[in-house]
C-alpha cells in the first residue's frame, strides 16, 4: 500500500465519521444547568435609601438617513445598588479596589445557606456562626474556600421595596427604618479567618442588617480582603452544594463598588 492509498483512506474515513461525531456532540453547558443570580438593571433597582436610582437615558433608537437601524444610550447609576459587588476598599482604606479583586475570589464552587425560616419570623435576623456549622454537619463539607450565598428569601420581595428593605422612604431618615437580615459580624470574622472563603452573597441590600449602625460585617470581612455581593437572587431551589458560581464586576479602576454579572453553572 502506498503512502499516498493510506492517505486516502485515513481522509475517507473522516469525512465518514466527522459528521457523527459533531452531532452527539453536547454543549460544555445545557441551558438550563446555567442559573442567572442577576436582577436586571432598570428605573425599579433597589439602591441605599440616599442614593438616586439607575437612570437609562436613550440617545439614539431609529433609522438613520442611511437607513440602517442604530440604539444608543447612556446610563448612570451609584456603584452600590442592584445585583452588585462591596470591594474590600469599601470599608478598608488598604483594601483591594474593584479591578484588584483576583479573579480566584470571583469563580468557585459555591454553596447556599438557606436561613429564610428564620428571616421570615425575624425581619432582622443575623446569619451565625452555628447555622453556618449546621449547614456543614448536614450537608458534610466544609464551607473552606467556597463562594457563600445566603439566602434569606428576600429576593422574592424585591418588587416591593417596602419588604424588601423595611420602608418605602429616601433620604437620611429613611436609614434608621430599614429592616432586613444579614450577616452576624462574629460569623463574618470566622467565614473570613477559619474558612477562608472566596467570598460572600447575600440576597439583601446589604451584607450587614438593616439596622446596623458600625457595618462590622462589612469591616470584619474586608479587612480580609473577602469581598460581599450584595441584591443578588437567590431562588428557592438553588441546591445548597453542587454548583459553581461565576461573579463579575464591571472593571471599574479605584471603584470602592460596582454592578455585576452573577451565575450559577449547577451541576447535572
């Protein structure tokens, strides 16, 4: 057999078999094995009580003389509102600014903390250090090096800003109504310093409760370089292991803050 016959044949036989394997072949992820943990972004986004809301403001959205179809717009908005990421920095003047967060603290395996019972009997209530024991003799893993997510079930309020963040005020006044649960600071400290974690998501407006004065949560975790997602949606048959969870913030340089992009890529 000459070489060139080998040739033939073995070029013969991938143009036979080729198609079939690009058939039954699958893609690295089904649809529906990818989660979306985002809230869009619109005039409804929830934001701190003083700060003004997301603004989409269309500057162009028709044929051109040219007649070709052209959309435009612009948008303005605070770092801290919506589906968003707390960079270290903001609450630690050494700590890391947006675009200096690794990417290793925003891709992991990621777990969910369901405490929404106790949120729902206690507007307030502060995520500790046993109920995240609990979640490790239940689920036998430990939370070490893990995304955390807790979920409270607020995100199921979101379009009702009043149970979602205790009062439908603005302004300075309406600070001292809010009413939401968060993270127990004693709990931040250990997530930070014995379980190392990535980082750390809750479904409210903040990481620390509605009626924290000090943010010791935020404090205890960012001096650690450990950062919070905060409005992040959490639904209610997010599994509590077997996923990984991919977050990320638009790359603003010397941000203390800034919207992000949240995933799930649940395991099959």
């Amino acid at each position: 057999m000459t070489l060139l016959s080998s040739f033939r044949r073995v070029t013969l036989r991938l143009a036979l078999t080729l198609p079939l394997v690009l058939a039954s072949a699958e893609p690295a992820f089904a649809a529906d094995t990818i989660r979306d943990l985002t809230h869009a972004f619109d005039a409804q986004t929830i934001y701190w009580p003083t700060e003004p809301g997301f603004v989409l403001q269309q500057e162009k959205n028709g044929v051109t003389e040219r007649g070709y179809f052209y959309a435009s717009n612009r948008f303005a908005a605070p770092e801290h509102g919506g589906t968003h990421i707390d960079a270290p920095h903001h609450f630690s003047k050494p700590g890391q600014t947006v675009e200096q967060i690794p990417l290793t603290r925003l891709v992991g395996d990621g777990v969910c903390v369901d405490v929404s019972r106790r949120c729902a009997a206690d507007p307030d209530y502060l995520v500790t250090v046993e109920d995240l024991r609990d979640w490790e003799a239940e689920h036998g893993g430990s939370l070490e090096d893990k995304i955390v997510l807790l979920r409270t079930g607020y995100a199921a309020h979101l379009g009702d800003r009043t149970a979602y963040l205790g009062t439908s005020k603005t302004g300075e006044a309406a600070v001292q109504e809010l009413h939401f649960p968060g993270l127990d600071p004693t709990a931040a400290e250990w997530l930070a310093t014995k379980r190392r974690v990535k980082s750390v998501g809750i479904d409210t407006a903040s990481i620390d409760n509605g009626p924290s004065q000090m943010f010791q949560s935020h404090v205890n975790l960012f001096r650690h370089n450990v950062p919070a997602l905060e409005n992040v949606a959490l639904p209610a048959d997010l599994p509590p292991r077997g996923f990984r969870v991919v977050a990320l913030p638009m790359k603003i340089a010397g941000g203390s803050g800034a919207p992000c992009r949240v995933i799930a890529i649940v395991a099959e």
